[in-house]
C-alpha cells in the first residue's frame, strides 16, 4: 500500500506528524516519516525558544534539517509557532521593546524559510481557558504587556515576511462547541472582519477519549463559513482511560481516531491532520502521564497500531 500519505491525497488533503529533527538521522525513524506523511511540523526546533536564544541573533538547524528532508521528501512543512506564552528565551523577560522583538522574531524567522515553509502558526495557545479576563485571552507575556493589538501586529508581520505562506491560530480545547471555543471564534472573526491575514485555525485535538465528538463538525463549520481553512493540528487519543483490556483499550482508541479522521473528511475545508508524534515512545504525553500511555499510530518498534488501521479506514472512506 501507499500508507496513509496515498489514502490522504486522494482528496488533496495533508497527512501529517510532529517531527524531533535529532531523530531524522535516524533511518528507522526516516523510514517511517517517508512511508506513511506527506506533511511535517517540526515538534520543538522552530519556537522562539530554539530560534533566537539570543536576540537578534538566529540558529535555523534543525528547521532547515527538517526543511531539506521535506524537500527531498515532497513533503509539505508547516512552522509551529512564533507567537506563544511558553518555550520563549529568557532575555524576552528583560526586554524593552516588546512588540519590536516579537515583530523582528517573525520577520527573521519567517523571512528565513520564505518559499520553504508554506503554512505557519502564528498564534499558539492564546485563547484564555476561563471566562472573564481581558478579551478572553490568555493572561502571556505578550497580553499582559501588549494588551491584544500584539495578534493583529503578528499576522501583519508574519504576511510582509512571507506573502505567499499561510497563516493559522493554533489552539487546544477549541474542537468542541464550548466556551473556550466560542473565544476562540470570537477572536478568529474579529480577525477576519478586519482584513487581517489569517487564513487557517489549528485544532491541536489532544484527546483524552473521554470527548463526546458530536458537535465537532458544527464547530468546524462555522470557522469554515468564515473562509478559513481547518488543520486537526496536534492529534493524540489518550489509551489508557478507556475500559478494559489492553486490547479493549486499542480497540476503543482506534474508533476514536476513526470518529476524528471521518469528520475532517467530511468538511471540504478541513484540510490536514497531524499527529503530534509518530511513536507512542515519541509522544510529548509519556513525561505527562507515565511509560504506559501509547497515545499516536505507532508503537515503540514501528508497528502499526489498531488505530493506524482506523485511520487509513477513515482516510479511504470518502
Ligand atoms: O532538548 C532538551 C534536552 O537537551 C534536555 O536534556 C531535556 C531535559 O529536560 O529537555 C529537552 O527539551 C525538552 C524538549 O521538549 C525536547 O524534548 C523540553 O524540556 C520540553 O519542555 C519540551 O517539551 C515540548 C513542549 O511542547 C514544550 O512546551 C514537547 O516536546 C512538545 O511536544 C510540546 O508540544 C506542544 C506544542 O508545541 C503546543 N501544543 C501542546 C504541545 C504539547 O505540550
């Protein structure tokens, strides 16, 4: 078979993980990225954090490690993040010029990689998770110091640098019809009303399983009528809340994934899924919950896991 990345592009849509570039040295772990994406983030080598650790002065490797493989690999990239409260370098806390380094950190990195990263977030992670504060924003840096011009000032820097790249607002707790979502909303129309250039939101999707999907395509569709464009962003479904067996458990978890993949499919507008790892050895969730979680589509030695099926199921289905 063509693995997933064949199923995917049938409907012209993008299969995608998160990448940790010291890994692509690796031919295993290059094996497995070629066989089954066609799409790329890489998990931590493009944030503020790892591309200007110093201001004003850029490291690019492993973005650009990640960026060749892609090249030769025909995959497409997308740069993750350059506007979020964490993973930030500490000369950001001393900084006078707020606005003026955050704008000065799009232009260099985005500037760096025009023509070679083709869909950036330039928002992560900015939506607040209570009700009542300022604009419904989360109280980072960037809020408390900028108040929440610095988001339109963002998209504006990011489009001068890279005319042609498109831009999303990335964000967790927005797939379902709540009130984080809502803010979510609010904020992404605001945007559009006003000309700014966003053309994309990110669903970061971290599933716990417990998750009634039932109005996540209701949700999709309002960004949708807006003109924009939908990427399920970070996807993992967490294993071991569900009941029983370790087998129940992979069952359970692969009708999940299914249910996930089967409503983008549904939305025209709904153009990518990436799975925020390739491995459950690789997942960000290990250090969270413990060794035992196997929350992504491949286990330890490279096995595809039920929920592989399930999602080559899904992606074949329409
Ligand atoms: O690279 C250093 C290594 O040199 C050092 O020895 C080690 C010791 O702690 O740390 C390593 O850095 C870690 C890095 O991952 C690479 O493994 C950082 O401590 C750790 O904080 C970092 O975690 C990343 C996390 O973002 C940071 O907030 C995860 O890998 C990454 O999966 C996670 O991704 C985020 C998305 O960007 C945004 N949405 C949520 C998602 C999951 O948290």
């Amino acid at each position: 078979g063509g693995g997933l990345k064949l199923a995917a592009a049938r409907t012209n849509r993008l299969i995608g993980t998160a990448v940790d570039d010291q890994k692509l040295s690796d031919p295993q772990y290059a094996r497995a990225l070629k066989a089954d994406f066609n799409f790329v983030t890489c998990e931590n080598c493009m944030k503020f954090d790892a591309t200007e650790a110093n201001q004003g002065s850029f490291s690019f490797g492993g973005g650009d490690a990640l960026v060749a493989f892609a090249a030769q690999n025909n995959m497409t990239v997308k740069g993750h993040c350059l506007v979020w409260g964490q993973q930030l370098p500490g000369w950001i806390a001393g900084v006078g010029d707020l606005q003026k380094a955050m704008v000065d950190h799009i232009n260099g990195v985005v500037t760096h990689y025009k023509g070679k990263v083709k869909y950036w977030d330039v928002l992560n992670e900015v939506i607040d998770d209570n009700p009542g504060s300022q604009d419904g924003m989360k109280g980072t840096v960037y809020q408390s110091r900028l108040g929440t011009g610095y988001v339109e000032a963002a998209f504006r820097a990011a489009h001068a640098a890279d005319p042609d790249a498109l831009l999303l607002a990335n964000d967790y707790g927005v797939e379902l019809m709540t009130d984080k979502s809502q803010r979510f909303y609010d904020m992404v129309s605001r945007l559009v009303k006003k000309g700014v250039p966003i053309h994309g939101v990110g669903f970061q999707s971290h599933f716990d399983g417990t998750e009634k999907l039932t109005d996540m395509a209701t949700n999709m569709q309002r960004f949708a009528d807006l003109g924009l464009f939908i990427m399920i962003s970070e996807l993992d479904v967490q294993y071991l809340k569900f009941p029983g067996s370790d087998q129940d458990k992979l069952k359970a978890q692969a009708d999940f994934y299914k249910k996930v993949v089967s409503i983008c499919m549904s939305q025209r507008a709904c153009k990518a899924i990436t799975t925020w790892g390739v491995r459950d050895s690789d997942s960000w969730l290990l250090t969270q919950i413990g060794p035992n979680e196997k929350p992504l589509l491949f286990d330890m030695k490279y096995t595809k896991k039920p929920a592989y099926s399930a999602v080559l199921d899904a992606l074949n289905d329409q």
